[in-house]
C-alpha cells in the first residue's frame, strides 16, 4: 500500500539523456556515490541487471541484503531486500524518463515495510523522505558533473 507513512516519491527534469544518467548513476554498481547512507556495496554478484544482488553496508552499521528487479536499461531499476529476520524490508526505484529530445524525468521512490521497518518509518519519517531526496539530488549534480567532463573532452 503506498498510502502508508513510509513511502516517499521525488522527482527531478534534466537535460541530460537517459543513457548518460544510467551509465553515470546506476550501471557502474558504486551507489554510495549518490547514495550518503551507504557506505559500500559489498559481494555484488554483477552489473545492474535482474537478479544482481549486493549488501547495502550503511554508515551506521547496519547491513541491507538487496536483489535488483524490474531493471530495463536506461529506464527503470527496482531494488529490494530486508534485514533483521524480514521485520525491516525496504524498496526503491528509479524510473527515468525522457520528456523530449532535451530533457529527461528521474523519478525516485523509496519504502520501509514489515513489522520494524513501519516503527522505523513512523520514527525517522523525515530521515527517510530526506535520504531520498539528498539521493536524487546526488544523481542529479552528477549526472551534471559527467556532462561537464563530457563536453570539456569534446572540445
């Protein structure tokens, strides 16, 4: 049910293509680098494709198992998994977008569920809805950065 209290989508326009987003953001496997809550993956089986798992080792600790699902290159990466025996489980996905030949939607959702993950919602709501935002954000000045790299190697 996404109508529960730990759900949070954000969105952001770019002008930037969807390929450079992906190849910059999410196909290199090193989402601590947009991500400020990760300290690394570890035991990543591959790229960012179906069935790719990975931990997710937080700054603070903690240890997310995750799979990717639903991933269609260019457009859209789902990635789910849990923690402490499947009270904590957590969703997000990137949808991206193009709107016209220009600019491209980057579209990010995050979830908590299960029994501790709804308590942890309810009590870090504002970390959850900021953690996501700061993400997109993260994709965005880097998706910016690599276009600057980009167009000082074309001159």
């Amino acid at each position: 049910d996404k109508t529960t209290m730990s759900y949070c989508k954000t969105s952001a326009i770019i002008s930037a293509p969807p390929t450079l987003i992906w190849n910059t953001c999410l196909a290199p496997m090193k989402w601590q680098e947009w991500d400020h809550n990760i300290h690394q993956l570890r035991d990543v089986s591959g790229g960012c494709s179906n069935g790719t798992t990975a931990i997710f080792e937080q700054k603070d600790g903690k240890e997310f198992a995750f799979t990717l699902h639903d991933v269609e290159e260019d457009r859209c990466v789902m990635f789910s998994g849990q923690a402490l025996g499947g009270t904590l489980k957590a969703e997000g996905k990137i949808v991206i977008t193009p709107i016209d030949n220009f600019s491209t939607r980057i579209e990010y959702s995050f979830e908590l569920s299960g029994t501790i993950g709804f308590v942890v919602a309810l009590l870090r709501k504002r970390d959850v809805v900021e953690g996501t935002e700061a993400g997109l954000r993260n994709i965005v000045k880097m998706v910016e950065k690599a276009q600057e790299s980009e167009f000082v190697i074309m001159n």
